[in-house]
C-alpha cells in the first residue's frame, strides 16, 4: 500500500504537468494502474525502475488519447506561472533572470525538451529511467537533456525579440531536431 | 540559487497534495484493480473503458536488444486473443500473400533485400528480408482494426551476419519488444551453416520449431512469465539482458548440437 500510495501521487503529478484538466488526473492515473495490473508480469523489480515503468505506461495512455503518433512525438509540459518571489531569482553562470522570465523561457522549449528537464527536474528520474519512459538510449537522453537546459538558458538570455549573441534572431520553432 | 532549483519551484504540480495516495478514491482504485487477478480481462476498470484501453495498447514502443541494431515499432494493433493464437510451429504463406508481407517490411525498414523467409504463426507473420547489404525483419499481426489498418508490428533492421561453420549459426542474437502495455516478444533470425537442416528454441516451457531456408532461419515467441524467479533468471542469463535459450540444431547426418544460443552471437 505504502508503495500504491507514494506511485499514485507521483502519477497524478505527472499527469497535471502535463494536462491542463487536473480534475481528469485522476481518472488517467486509474487506468494506467488497471494497464500496469494487466501487464504485472513485466513490472520491474527495483522500485525506482517500476516508478519509470508506470510514468512510460501513463505517458502513452496521455499520448494515445490524444491520437499522436507516439514515434518521435513528445507530450508537452506546463510550468507554473510566477512563484512568490521578488526579485532576481536565478543566478547561476552569469545569468539572471527573474521567475516571470523563466516562465517565458520555458514557453519555448519544445515539447521534447520541456519532458527531457521535467523527467529530470520534476520526476526526479536518472537519466536510464527517464529514457526508459520515452523509449530512448540513456546517452539520447543526456544529449537530449544537455541541450535542453542549453536552450533554456539561451532563451533566458535572449528573450523573445533580442538577438542573440551572435547577431541572429532564434525563433522557438529552431530547436526542433537537435535531439 | 540554480536553475534546477529555480524550475522545481515552478512545478505545476506542486499543488498536488503528498497524501492523495491515500484518499478515499485512490484507496478505491486500489481495491477495484486487486478484486481481479493479474492479467485478468474481468476488471471492471477494463470493462468501463475499453475503447481507451484497446487504443493504448497500440502505443508499442521498441527496446534496442543489441548493439548496431535499429527496431522500430510500426502502427497497428494488439490483443491477447491475437498473441493466443501463436504457435511454435511455424507454417508457409502463399505467393501471393508473400509478395504483399515483402513488400511491405521493406518499405518499412526502408530496405530493398529480398524475401528470404515468411512464416506465419497463428494471426501473426514473420518476414526476413537479406541481401548482400544487411537483413530486416518485420513481425505484423493481421489482425486490423479501423484506427491502425496495417495491423501492429515490430521492424528490425541491422547489418549482415557472417556466415557460420557448417554446423553451427550465426545471429545478432534476440531482439525483444516492449513497451510495458502490450505483449512482449522476442524475435531472432540468422544464418544456418551448410549441414543445418532443423533450429529448435527451448525457452519458457516452450519449444520453437524455427523455419529453416535459403541457409537462414527465424523464429519469434511471446513472452510468458515463468513460474519462478529461478526460470526467469535461466532465461536471462547475464546476455545484455536478453533471452538466452538453449537452441538445438539437427545436421544433415541427424546429429543434434544443443547450446545457449549466445554461443552463436557474432557480438558475443
């Protein structure tokens, strides 16, 4: 029960970075449980290998009812608008940046790289777990991970509008294909 | 303050509450799914929704088995009653049917090899597309549905095997598909040497007539849990993870070599 119970939240929580309608979290993480419970033969061992199991499970039924192709196709991630902060927040490599724009920089991302750092950052999986849940090698995954917090900072950098340091403009729709 | 620390303050879920596992709905979930036995088609969660369910189960992802080997999962469809009808001996196609199974593996694994063996096993077929330049596999279900009408199906492509001694094989060794809510199988294919006449696999209480032709072979099964830790730890045996069955081949003299088919892993 005590490992149900602990998986479950975690499940609703995956869900609800990942669907604007939480009151249907629920009802999602239900019936990845009744897959998982079909499919008991092949639930891992290792507790934090069977928590990857169940976010794989839960990030198809997402991607299945949403009729996308699931090769190659990733499930966007929210971020939660301006935290309770005044002020710069994030200093870290010469950058500072405040929460708003950390928001806005997010909004960027693709879709790919938003569920590379939310695997790491908010399912706080290692890096073979989180490529077991996307069906990726664990060294795609580092890369994929690698260059998404590259292009977070990017655009933390260069927010909409401001040219790079290079001189050109890098449109959000740029980074496709870079993992 | 990093910026890993920074986004986990922005976690959109950080409103969810540690203890939702334990609500009286969650508790419920719990007791609904546990009424039934595991694998059961009985659960009144399966029932209530089954068109969801049946969709999910398209979602089949690939898991890599070895190295240089690419499997990619192909759209289609699942159910158990297709997997049930698997059988361990395999059985021919006709012409017609062969040239439409080619046609499309190739296209599929983006290969232009020629057919070298097609077998059927239940509702299911196997197609072993070689050439001079690697070898492909595609195993598709026939059966079809309105949403996924190709059926649902696994591709592997990866480059040419050597050829063997006269009584031995040689394999890339056995690629297993998973994505953790549709059945699990397990394919292999390679070359036969000169004097093989007859593949067997024994593995998980079965025993697989693999179809021998063309100095090649192939053969697939659906995994089934074994009875014990110890049988799934026989099947596993220390090979990258990998199903490692006794395999027996038959010489043309009727001899028969019995070994753990990683001995006849080129990559071993």
């Amino acid at each position: 029960m005590e490992v149900y119970a602990s998986t479950y939240t975690d499940l609703v929580r995956f869900v609800v970075r990942r669907r604007p309608a939480t009151d249907q979290a629920e009802d999602i993480v239900a019936e990845a449980f009744a897959v998982a419970w079909q499919r008991l033969g092949d639930l891992p061992g290792d507790p934090g290998e069977a928590r990857a199991w169940l976010f794989g499970i839960t990030r198809r039924l997402l991607m299945a009812q949403h009729r996308a192709d699931h090769r190659g196709q990733a499930l966007s991630v929210r971020i939660a608008g301006q935290v309770a902060v005044a002020g710069p927040t994030l200093e870290h490599d010469d950058l500072v940046a405040t929460s708003v724009d950390l928001a806005k920089a997010w909004t960027r991302l693709t879709a790919m790289h938003q569920e590379a750092l939310s695997l790491s950052v908010w399912e706080g999986l290692t890096g073979s777990q989180a490529a077991q849940v996307l069906g990726i090698s664990a060294v795609a995954y580092r890369i994929r991970l690698s260059r998404a917090r590259r292009l977070l900072k990017h655009h933390l950098a260069h927010p909409v509008g401001e040219p790079s340091a290079d001189g050109r403009r890098m449109p959000a729709s740029s980074e496709k294909g870079l993992a | 303050m990093n910026l890993d620390d920074q986004l986990r303050r922005h976690d959109p879920a950080r409103d969810v509450p540690a203890g939702l596992g334990r609500s009286p709905r969650a508790v419920a979930t719990l007791a609904r799914l546990t009424a039934n036995d595991p694998g059961g088609r009985s659960s009144s969660a399966m029932s209530a929704r089954p068109a969801r369910r049946r969709l999910l189960r398209y979602a089949m992802a690939a898991i890599v088995a070895a190295a240089g080997v690419v499997l990619a999962p192909i759209l289609g469809t699942d159910d158990d009653a297709a997997l049930a009808t698997w059988d361990a001996k395999p059985h021919p196609v006709t012409a017609e049917e062969a040239e439409r199974y080619a046609k499309d593996c190739a296209s599929w694994t983006q290969v232009g090899y020629p057919p070298q063996i097609i077998e059927v096993r239940g509702t299911w077929v196997m197609t072993y597309l070689a050439s001079a330049g690697g070898e492909a596999q595609c195993l598709r279900s026939l059966t079809r549905s309105a949403e996924f009408p190709d059926g649902e199906g696994q591709a592997q492509s990866s480059p040419l095997t050597q050829t063997p001694a006269a009584d031995a094989l040689a394999t890339v060794g056995v690629m297993e598909t998973s994505g953790g809510v549709t059945n699990t199988q397990f394919l292999v294919a390679g070359k036969v040497g000169a004097e093989v006449t007859a593949v067997v696999f024994r593995t998980q209480g079965m025993r697989v007539q693999a179809t021998v032709k063309n100095g090649r072979f192939t053969a697939w099964w659906p995994r089934r849990k074994p009875a014990s830790l110890y049988g799934r730890l026989m099947d596993n045996t220390g090979w990258n993870g990998s199903p490692n069955p006794k395999v027996t081949i038959t010489l043309s003299d009727g001899r028969t070599i019995t070994k753990p088919l990683k001995e006849y892993d080129v990559n071993h």
